[in-house]
C-alpha cells in the first residue's frame, strides 16, 4: 500500500497482466509515474482504441479491425490451402517466411485439458463450418501448424479426428533438425522424427 | 506486424514498460483481447486516473495524491528523525516493519553517473532544503536508508558530503548478518561488517 489509491489501483491493473506480479508492478507503476507519464496515457490510450477496434476476422479468426481481415481478402492467395496456427503471433512467424501463400485459420488458443482450456474454447467449431464450404470456398488441403508441444499435438490430433468425415487433405508441418543445428545437441525425439521423415 | 493496426500499437505501447520487450507485450495484448478485456479497460481508466491524481508530496516528495502526504501530517510520527530512501517501494519496505515513526524523505531514484542519473536527477537539492528548515521543522537525525547496492552506496557518501554543513547527525542503516541465515553463506563483506559493528 502506498500513499496513493489511484497508485495502489494502477499496481492492482498492471497485476491482471500475464507474467506480471506485484514486483513488476510496482516498478512499472513507479517508472511510468516518475520518469514515463507520456507513456502511461499513450498505453492507456492504445488499450481503449484496441478494445475498441480489434474484433475477430468472420473467415480466419485471426485480430483484425475490419470484418474479413487482409490476408483473407488478398486475391492473389491460394485459398485452396488453410494454414492452422494457435495465434495471430504464430500466423505472423509463418507470414515472415514468405514461403505459404495460402490463407491461415486462427484457432486463438490450444486445447489443454488441465488449464480448463476445452474444444468450446478455441474456435474447433468454425474451423468444421470454415473446411465444409461449398465451392469456390474449397479447401484443398489444410497444413496443421499448431505448436510442436504436448498441447499442440493434442490439439492437431483433435482436429485430424474432427475434420475425417470430410473430404479433405490433412498435413502436419514436418518435425526435424532446426537449421543451424548440431546433431550432438538436438534432442532424440527429434532426431528419431527426422530419420524415420527423411527424403 | 498484425492485422490490425490498433494491435500493433498496443503492443508498441507495452513495450514501454519497463522490462517488456515485444514478445512479452505481444503475449499481454493477445491475453487482453483475447481473454479479459475488462482488464484492459481497467488499466486504461487506472493509468489516466494515476496520471491525473498522482504528485510528489511537498515535503517528503513521495508519491501522494494530496499536497502534503499523509505520513508527513501524521502529528504521532516524530518530526526529529528523517529516514532518506530511494523509492516508495523502500519507505513501504520500511513501514511494514512497524520499527521507525519518524518522517520519510524519498529520492525517487539513486545516482547512477553511468545510466547517466546525476545529482540534478534525484531530489538532493529538495533533500537539503528540507534539512535546512528552522525550527520547529528541525531535523535532528537524518537516517540514509538507500539500498546496499553500489548506487545507494554512492548516493549515501555524496548526501553526507551535501550535509556536513548543516548541523545534523547522520546515520545508516546496520549492515550485518541478515536474520534466518547461516554463516557459511553470507558473503564474507557482510560478515566482515558485521564483525566490525558488533555490539
């Protein structure tokens, strides 16, 4: 407790932030106040225009502004291949590559049973009604590019399940060495996955 | 970049937090929009509302939302002792022992020459001026409360050097064997001092 309740309350505000503890809070509480108040009301001013603004894409799912994001309306995509992600920020990873040129669907999330994250949390159901359109919104083939963690798998294995009733290519991106690696200090799981995968 | 503008300038304006860089502020905008927008509207109103509220107390120069904080008002304390630290973190580090009821005076900051914090930076001109003040708002001991660290070390000398014309006592906290701990694993500095200062 400080001297100040608007204090005590922006220290109680910057809690309900991710990764963020009563520590932090406080530090960031005192160097906005002290040495930062452009900051704390530029921040304050990005919070509402993004609550305001930021809605889901209605075909990818993905953070957009406008009712079909960009990249959905981009005509010179191949809207033959659906790339699955976990998040915008994955999306983003994948759109940095240059190598796909196809569209995403975001599921915002991933399944994970023990963090009460089940399948009416993440967006399985759109993703079902999304493949199932008719033509010309086929969907050839979709890449499942969720992450390469227990939840992920999960999550990937979920969706192959789901989508087997229709008539649609499933892949998964392929598990291997990272680039740059040595073979000594890569772990073995992944080794294995790169020997039995290998072209 | 993202879909939507006003994402990516929430997330520009996380990372002025100190302590976030952009993956930090992208996982806390995501978690926002996706999952507690309540809370970014609540650390919206709590920014501006501490922006708007929050000043320096005329005396002690701690973070108040009055003119004069109410620890400084408190008639119980007592007047005499001055206890100097460096943020509002410090004196609240301080309060919460219950052992000191005299006044507070805080720095908000401590000099460091090579994060280029000078003297002119941190209040020490406000500091003397309020140790110069006559009777009845004498000070009778000024107790350097700054942290152990080699700034707060520095901060101290340099505020005794600033003191030595004003007739007042000034002290520091002990150093010495933090209590709970084993010899065998303090460093031999504090164990050094607190042989020195044995009583």
């Amino acid at each position: 407790m400080s001297q100040a309740q608007s204090l005590d309350a922006l220290v109680r505000a910057l809690q309900r932030l991710p990764g963020v503890g009563v520590k932090s809070a406080s530090r960031m509480a005192f160097h906005l106040l002290q040495h930062d108040r452009d900051a704390a009301l530029q921040l304050a001013q990005a919070l509402q225009q993004a609550v305001q603004g930021v809605r889901h894409c209605a075909l990818c799912n993905t953070f957009t502004e406008d009712e079909i994001c960009p990249t959905c309306l981009d005509p010179q995509r191949d809207a033959g291949q659906l790339c699955v992600v976990e998040t915008p920020a994955d999306q983003a990873a994948l759109e940095r590559t240059g190598a796909y040129r196809g569209l995403y669907f975001v599921l915002m999330g991933r399944l994970s049973p023990l963090d009460g994250v089940g399948a009416h949390d993440i967006a399985l159901r759109r993703l079902f009604e999304r493949v199932a359109q008719p033509p010309p919104h086929e969907v050839r083939e979709l890449i499942l590019a969720t992450n390469f963690t227990a939840e992920g798998e999960a999550t990937a294995h979920v969706i192959t399940q789901l989508l087997k009733t229709l008539q649609v290519k499933v892949t998964r991106l392929a598990r291997g060495v990272p680039i740059g690696s040595e073979l000594e200090y890569v772990d073995l799981g992944t080794i294995a996955h790169a020997l039995a995968d290998r072209r």
